[in-house]
C-alpha cells in the first residue's frame, strides 16, 4: 500500500509538471520527441516480463493507464465538447457555450491506442481552462456514437458521440455511388449510430428513377429523405428528423453536405467565421469535421467528403450481419460458414437470382467482403 501512494505521488508530481508546460509551437519538436520516449517505454515494458526494473516500471505504467481517469482534478475541469479538433489541438465548447483552444496533455496522448484519434469532432473531454480562451484536455470520455473507417490501417474516427448520421448521396453531380451508400449504412450501423439517408440535389435528378432508388432503401427499413438544397425540397422533413439530436452529414465530396446545413440553418454562415481559422477553407470544400449547434435543438458536424472507403474492422464473415435483408436467406444456405460467393447452395444467391435481393446491393456486399476500397 505504501508504495503504491509513493508511485501514485511521483505520478502527480509528474503530471503537474506536464500540466504547467504551455505547448507553444517552439516547443513542438522537443514534445515529439518526449512524446516518443515514452512510447518506446511502454513498449520495451510490455515485452518485458518476469520480475526485475522493468517489470515494476510495467507496474507503474499499468497503475498510471488505471489511475489517469482518477488523477483528473474535478473540482478545476469543466466538461465540453470538441467542436473541431487537429492533432494534438482541440477547440472545446464549454457548457455556457465558451469556446477554448485546448492542447491535450500529454498522459492523454500517451494512453491513445493511436495518434490519430486522440482527440475527434464529437469528443466529450474534461478540460481545464488556462486562460480566457485556452486551455489543456484532461481527460476524453469514452465514445458512444462513431463513424469510422480505416485509414492506412488504422481506425479514423471521422466523428464521436452522435445518434444519426445524415448519409448523403447526390442524384447527379456527381452520379449516386450505391456502394458508398452501403459502406457509410455498414459503418454507421457498427458504429451505433442510426443511419438516414439523404439523396440531394433532386432538382437535378429524374424523379422516376429517385423515387424507385429510395424505395430500395426504404424497404431495408432506412429513412430516406430527398431533398435539394437549391429548391429547398425536404429541407423542412430534415429539420424534423434531425432537430433535438446529435448528428453527422457524411458522403462523398461535392454532394452537398455543406449546402444542406446551410439550407437548413440560416445564417450560419456567420458563425463559421469563427472556426474559419480551423477549417482553413472556404466553407464549400470541408477539411475538417466540424460541430455546429442547431438552432431547433441539437448539433450537426460537418466533414469533409470522402472518396474512399475501407471499412473498419469488420471481417468477411462479419459483413452479411450488415445486410438486414440476407437475413432470412442466409439460414437457407448449405454450409453454415457459407460467405455467399462462390460456393454450392448458397441461399443468398439463390435470392439474387430471383431478384429477392437487390443485385447493386449483392455487389456492394461482394466488394466489403472482398476489402476493396470504394
Ligand atoms: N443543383 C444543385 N446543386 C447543389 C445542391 N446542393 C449543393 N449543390 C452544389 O454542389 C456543389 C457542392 O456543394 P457542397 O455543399 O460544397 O458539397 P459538400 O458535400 O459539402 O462537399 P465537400 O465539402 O467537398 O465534402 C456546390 O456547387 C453547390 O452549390 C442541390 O440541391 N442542387
Ligand atoms: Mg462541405
Ligand atoms: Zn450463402
């Protein structure tokens, strides 16, 4: 017991330590290279077993993984959301709707699982303020809500803690992408997040063809919401879906995300201003996830249109689970390990051939479960 508060002391002397340093951008490479020491700490002492110095040094690396959610001082924290967020930067809205440019310190950073994600749009964190406007992420709440997709094979959470992705496709300009659609369905149903899926710019489409695609989606059981940020068609019905809840708007780029928001919050074009330092672009290329309050309830993120698209960790035989209307088919297939490619008595095909599934939607099966990027 002793000398577990002995370590726990060196912790928070250390921390403190940690703490106090501001991260201004001259201090940027001496902070890599810290950063690496104690990467390559934990890694040496995760190799390492049997009792010795490394071991204990194990030890107090475990204990300070177990106590860095204990070593927060609550009583100077203030809870927020991260509203953009860039490496180790963060810009936090606090619960008065204060705003602080946050840097995360670093046993934060060290108990990511990787460097990309330790801080997302979305993120819930407790921070300190250290000034006006700034201050230091001290802890980010676990994640409820994610879109992700792997980027050079690792998780890219896109956004954390939403309720619904707003999946957007375009009926022209650029042409409706099915398997893109099915792969944001996918993400977001492991991600927990309900998906809806928007096909806007309608006023460029035949509307024939639209209604007939919507149907598809809406047999599965999806809402699908047609709109035209341009006509202003659905705008209101989105209003309604959204209004109260945290969301996404997620899809390729140029299907206009943007526009929607826009269309659907009036005025927030003015706001942007304030994270336009953030986003470094004019508002019609996203760069950046970005979070946005709506004035009818709730908040919405912006990101940055995507071309391609790998899954995160969802194995082949995982994929099917996906596909809500294999279901009934897959318990009729001859081999109960059965991938529905290319083998005997698959029920699934069986399906497909009597047009009980939708072909585009068997295809964009065959390509999750294949790997390939779309
Ligand atoms: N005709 C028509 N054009 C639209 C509509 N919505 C958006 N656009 C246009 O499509 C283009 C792309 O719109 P954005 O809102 O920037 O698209 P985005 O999805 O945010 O794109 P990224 O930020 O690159 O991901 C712009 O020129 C818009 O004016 C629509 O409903 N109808
Ligand atoms: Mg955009
Ligand atoms: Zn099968």
């Amino acid at each position: 017991m002793a000398k577990s508060r002995k370590t726990r002391q060196k912790l928070r002397v250390a921390f403190r330590k940690n703490r106090q340093r501001r991260a201004r951008s001259k201090d940027f490479t001496r902070q890599l290279r810290q950063e690496e020491e104690v990467v390559e700490d934990l890694a040496t002492a995760e190799r390492i077993s049997g009792k010795g110095a490394l071991t204990r040094h194990r030890t107090v690396m475990v204990e300070a993984q177990e106590q860095s959610r204990l070593e927060v001082d609550e009583a100077v924290c203030r809870p927020g959301r991260v509203v953009a967020a860039s490496g180790m930067h963060a810009l936090v809205e606090a619960e008065d709707g204060r705003r602080y440019e946050c840097t995360v310190r670093r046993v934060v950073r060290t108990l990511a699982r990787d460097v990309r994600n330790i801080v997302v749009t979305g993120d819930r964190v407790l921070f300190q303020p250290t000034g006006e406007d700034e201050g230091v992420v001290e802890r980010v709440e676990p994640r409820r809500g994610v879109l992700s997709r792997t980027t050079r094979g690792l998780e890219h959470v896109l956004v954390a803690n939403v309720e619904a992705a707003l999946i957007v496709a375009s009926a022209a300009d650029p042409p409706l992408k099915p398997n893109l659609v099915d792969r944001f369905l996918v993400s977001a149903e492991k991600g927990g997040v309900e998906a809806i899926l928007c096909i806007n710019k309608c006023d460029l489409g035949d509307p024939v063809e639209l209604q007939s695609l919507a149907g598809t989606y809406a047999r599965l059981g999806y809402r699908v919401v047609l709109t035209s940020a341009r006509t202003g068609l659905g705008i209101e019905r989105l209003r309604r879906l959204l209004m109260n809840r945290h969301s996404v708007l997620a899809g390729q780029s140029g299907v206009g995300k943007s526009s929607l928001l826009n269309a659907l919050q009036p005025g927030l074009d003015l706001r942007t201003d304030v994270v336009s330092e953030w986003t470094r672009k004019g508002r019609h290329t996203t760069r950046r996830a970005v979070l946005y309050p709506l004035s009818f309830g709730g908040s919405i993120a912006d990101t940055p249109g995507i071309r391609q698209f790998a899954l995160w960790a969802v194995a082949p035989e995982e994929v099917e689970g996906y596909f809500r209307e294999f279901r009934p088919f897959v318990a009729l297939c001859r081999f109960p390990d059965c991938l529905h490619l290319h083998e005997e008595g698959c029920g699934v095909k069986a399906a497909v051939t009597r047009a009980m599934i939708s072909a585009t939607r068997y295809e964009s099966y065959l390509r999750m479960v294949g790997g390939d990027v779309q």
